[in-house]
DNA sequence: ATTTATTATCGTAATATTGCAATATATAAA
DNA sequence: TTTATATATTGCAATATTACGATAATAAAT
C-alpha cells in the first residue's frame, strides 16, 4: 500500500512525524549546516557547495521551507535563504518535549 | 534516481539523516509513546494499541531496533520490547548538538 | 506429539522519495 | 530588446517505504 495512516495517529504524532522527514534526508542535513554558517547565502552557491544538481537543492529547499525551517528572501535575481530561528528552536523545543516525555518505567 | 547519495556526505550528516528517517514515521512514534508508558511491553498489545497489521508493527520495531532506540527482551513466547534508555539519552544528544551548532548570522 | 500463542520473515501491491534533464520564469546587465 | 544569470517547475526513471496476507519459526500448554 506504501502509505502512511496518518488518520489512525493524533496531530502531534503526525506533526513529529512530518518534522523528522523534512530532516530525514543528509542533502537537506547540509543544506541547513551551509545557510547556517554562511552571511549570504543564495541557492546556486549551495548547489556548488552540496554537489547536487540545482533542480534537486530547489526541491530540498522547497521541503525544507514546508515546514518553515527556512525563509527565502527575493534580491535582485537571486534569492537568500535563512534559518527561520523562531521556527527552529519551537521546533527544537517540539522534539526534545517528545524526547522528554518518554519515560523508561519498562523492564 | 529515487537513491540518496549518501557518498557525497559526511558521516555525521548521514548518521542525523538515519536517525530522523527512523523517527520519521507516526506509527513509530506511537510505539514509542506506547511502550515508554507501559510496564510490560508485548508486541502483540502494540498491536491491539496501534491499530497496525501485526507484520506491519513487527517491521517498525525492526527499524527502530535498527539504531538501538529500544531493546527486545525474549519472555518465553514473548518479546519485551524497552527503550534503551543510554540510547535514547544518546540520541536527544546528538540532535540537540545539530540544532545547537546551527549559527544564525545570515541575513 | 499436537495445539495454541507470539513474533518474524517473505512476497507483493500501492505509494513516496530522490535526483536530474528539459524547460519555464524572472530579474539584471548589456 | 536581447542576453545572461538565478531559481522554480515539470516530467520521468530508479529506488525506498508502507502495509498486509500468507507463512515460518519458536516456545508454552495440553
């Protein structure tokens, strides 16, 4: 069937779940480590830096923007992307609540 | 392609991308949830809790056995599933070391 | 030994993801 | 206005993931 069924799960579960496939991937893992650690930061340098063709880094960004973990800002004819910090740290705090929670009153 | 191209990246940009794929699904984190709460974790009541063929639960507790996140004890006929707690600690490490290392002096 | 219960594996169908070439769009420069 | 540059979108092929029925494997109970 390959799909997921999300309807049997609740909204933060699925909401988990989708974060960590925006993450799920290490093209996207560098993508975020570069926008971080560089002041201008425009696609087509990320394709040089990645080594992925440029329609690939366009969609991983695309992906990466669903979730607003990323903000893309037009100048001129390139584009500047950004780590969205609010975004990240909510979504930080979002998985070390998840990872909090669990307790280990088992076996 | 539809294959990632893991030769072009770190160990560790793999390494965070594995773990998230792992993460990556909802019945997975509801396992997860589920068997943190319980006292005696038997896969057959992940069953009946999840609402997921049994091959299917039985699939995702091999993928998050995969990166050691939860341990299974053999009981008789049945298997104990736990979260393995060093793991798990290691792991809320890991990712909180990628957000923490992520600087946000671009734009 | 046979039956029952629990979990794992295999095979397969449906869908999702990854990556890229070709092409489209949009803006700046000439 | 033509050309060059930067990014997005489309379409497609290869591979991965999700889920489940059928079946195997294992161990306890009868």
């Amino acid at each position: 069937m390959g799909i997921t069924k999300t309807q049997i799960f609740n909204n933060r579960q699925n909401e988990l779940a989708t974060i960590f496939k925006v993450l799920a991937n290490p093209a996207r893992i560098a993508i975020l480590q570069y926008i971080s650690g560089q002041k201008a930061c425009i696609c087509n340098d990320i394709v040089d830096e990645i080594g992925l063709a440029q329609p690939t880094i366009s969609q991983h960004l695309k992906e990466l923007k669903s979730i607003h973990l990323i903000k893309g800002a037009i100048d001129g004819k390139k584009v500047c992307y950004c780590i969205n910090l609010e975004k990240w740290k909510e979504i930080q705090d979002l998985l070390n609540s998840f990872f909090d929670k669990t307790k280990f009153n088992c076996c």
